[in-house]
C-alpha cells in the first residue's frame, strides 16, 4: 500500500513538475519578446529626448493622452497594487493593461517625465502570466503562481537579473511569507526571459565597483548607511503615497491633473538647469557607483521629479528612481562615513530598495548580481538594517506584512 502510495504521489510531482516548466518555458519567452520590444521602446524614446530637448514642452499634452486612454480602456487607478491585488485575493488582470502600460510608459520617458521601468514590467509580465494561465485553463490557484511567473520574467527580461527577478516576485507580495511553490516556475520563467532577451543584443545591467577589505569598522559603517537608507526609504515611500493623495484632492479631474504634472515637470527641469532628473537617469545611477561622482542634492530632486511625475498620472515606475536616489544618498553620505564613495553609493542603492520595498533577500542577491559577490556581507548588512528599521512601510500598500519584523508574530497588515 505504502509502494502504491508512494508511486502516485511521486508520478503527482513529476506532472506537476513538467507542467510548470513547460508553462513557465512559455510564458517566459512570450515575456521575454515582449520585454526586449519593451526595453527597445523606453531605450528608443530616452535617445530621441536626448537629442530633441523641445519633446520636453509635450510632456503635459502626453499626460493628458496618457489619462484620457487609461480613462478609455477603464484602467484608471490600475498600477502594482493592482497586480498584486490579483495574486492575494484571485482578481482578473485585464489583458489591456498590457498594451497601455506599455505606450503610456514609453510616452512617459519620451516627453521627459521621471520614472522607472519596473512599474510597467511587473504589470505586463503579471498581465501576460495571468493571461496565458488562462489560455492554458490552469485554475485559480495556479493563475496567481503563473502572475508570479510573468512578474519574474519581465523583471529579468529589462535589468537581466533572473536570481533577484525570481526572488523578488516570491517575496514582494507577501512579507514574511514566501510561496516556494513558486520557485521552479518563476525562475525557469526568468532564465526564459533572459535567455531570449540575450537573442536581441540586450545586455544585463552591470555596475563597476571595488568593494573595501573586510573589516569591522567596514561593516559598522554599512550599518550607519543602512539606518540612513531606512530613513530615506521610509521619506521616499510617504512621499510617493502623500503626494499622489494630495494631487488627487487638488485636482480630481485625472486630465488636467495630467496636464498639471506635465507642466510642473518642465518648469522644474528648467528651474534646475539639467535634465538629469527626467527619465529614469541611469547615467547618474553609473556616475554615482563608477566614478563616485553626484551633487548632493540630486537625490532630493529626484525623488521630487518622481513624486510630481507618478502623482499626476504618469506611468512608470519607482524602483529605477529608488536606485537612483539610494545611490547619490550613499555617494554623498559615503565619504562622511569614511568609506569609498561609489561602494557607498552601491551599498545605499540596495539599502533603500530594500526598505521601500521590503524584500530584504531579493535585496542582497540583486547587489551581487548588479556589483558582484565581493561586497556581499556588507549588503548584507545594509540590507538587514534597512529592513528592520524601516518599519512597515512600503512603496506597494497592497503588500502584506504577514509577520513582524520585531518578533516572531503574525500581524498579517498592508503595506503603510
């Protein structure tokens, strides 16, 4: 009986097994097709601003078209929560907010507004798992591991980071908790991904920086930063969400609202005198870790740019602008705290991701694939830190903090 047993439950795995890969196979590289036309698209609309700074003075008429087809589709209001939503209580992702997200994230980059990628890439992968799981008429529950499956290959396919892509569609949704049902097909989506995203030329983001001999004061110092990339994640989250409320009640027209952003966008880029805060602003990202070279005050105005452009209805996202502002804090603060000023500034990078995001292990194995393996018990430290002291905050208030992040307790509460 025990042989019988045994024998079903072992051939059970193995269908189970090959499903999921097969699955997984194929939603990887429908998203890893669509990532490349994707990452294609946002490389494309950043050159072309950069060659044509008057695209800029479009931005508020951008906005107004970007509401005006959300508002068409009925996709207002739809964005990460969303995506998110549909993991934890088996809500349908609408198959046009592909498309949307897609044009309306492009357009954004193209007129100069100040977002990310990620935003985008974790609805159309969600939307593209979900959909195909459908197709495939797999049942509600393994609907939400297939929109796992499509989050980790989009994430893989744009910054060509499969081993974070796969952890960090585990651990986002809930915190505390991870759905390791999920680990085959999430990371055999992203391998997918980013095999066929290699097939277009696209090359992995990578980041030049000499990590410090292993010391004592090297790790007490990657402590101070990680309580420092606590407090700004903690100021970037409530920032974002205030804002976006704030914006709201002033202007409840999503149109003019639009129009409203994109207008404050050029005033502002022109107030500065740079366009480095427009876009996603990789070039500083870079310049901060490579050379250790950022203004103080760079990080502060971009989390306003982002703040002004994501309130108003622009779409994106603020994981690149996370990066961003983490690694010109760190960049400026790092000298202060007697360490390099590009290893600092690689070191508040993870640091604030991980406390706006709450994936403290997504965290450090995102450092050691973008900077590589030798720093990793500094970021382990930074990251740690951060996540403890950041509290329950969290740029995605559809996440879920299962347990406490003080003591072994179930709390179960969204996201602040």
């Amino acid at each position: 009986m025990r042989e019988r047993l045994g024998g079903a439950e072992a051939a059970a795995f193995a269908r189970a097994f090959l499903k999921w890969l097969a699955f997984a196979a194929v939603t990887g590289a429908v998203c890893g097709l669509v990532g490349s036309a994707f990452y294609g698209s946002v490389a494309l609309a950043t050159a072309l601003r950069s060659e044509h700074a008057w695209l800029l003075w479009l931005l508020p008429f951008a906005g107004v078209g970007i509401a005006a087809l959300y508002r068409a589709a009925k996709l207002d209001g739809r964005g990460p929560d969303a995506v998110i939503d549909a993991i934890h209580e088996g809500r349908a992702i609408s198959v046009l907010l592909v498309p949307v997200i897609f044009v309306s994230t492009a357009a954004t980059h193209l007129f100069g507004g100040s977002a990310g990628r990620e935003g985008a890439a974790l609805q159309i992968g969600g939307g593209l798992g979900q959909n195909i799981a459908r197709l495939f008429r797999l049942d509600d529950k393994d609907r939400r591991l297939a929109t796992l499956c499509g989050m980790s290959a989009l994430f893989s396919a744009l910054f060509g980071t499969p081993l974070t892509a796969t952890i960090f569609a585990l651990e986002v949704v809930s915190v505390g908790e991870i759905y390791y049902a999920g680990l085959v097909p999430c990371l055999t989506s992203a391998l997918a991904a980013f095999g066929v995203t290699g097939l277009f030329g696209i090359a992995p983001e990578r980041f030049s920086v000499a990590a410090p001999a292993l010391t004592a004061g090297l790790l007490w110092r990657a402590a101070l930063l990680g309580l420092a990339s606590a407090l700004m994640s903690v100021l970037l989250c409530e920032t974002m969400h205030r804002s976006e409320r704030l914006a709201k009640r002033l202007l409840p027209n999503s149109l003019l609202r639009a129009f409203a952003g994109g207008a404050a966008i050029v005033a502002l880029t022109y107030l500065c005198g740079t366009t480095d805060y427009n876009g996603a602003g990789t070039d500083v990202i870079a310049a901060a870790i490579e050379q250790g070279a950022a203004r103080p005050w760079d990080f502060a105005l971009k989390l306003l740019f982002t703040a002004v452009t994501l309130s108003c209805g622009f779409k994106g996202g603020e994981m690149v602008p996370t990066f961003f502002i983490g690694a010109t804090m760190g960049c400026a603060l790092g000298p202060a705290l007697g360490l390099p000023a590009g290893f600092a500034a690689a070191l508040a990078l993870a640091g604030v991701f991980c406390g706006a995001v709450n994936c403290p292990v997504a965290s450090v194995i995102l450092a050691i694939e973008l900077f590589g393996s030798e720093g990793a018990l500094s970021f382990a430290v930074v990251t740690a830190v951060s996540y403890m002291l950041s509290g329950y905050s969290g740029l995605y208030r559809s996440q879920k903090i299962v347990y406490s992040k003080l003591k072994a307790e179930f709390i179960d509460i969204h996201a602040k």
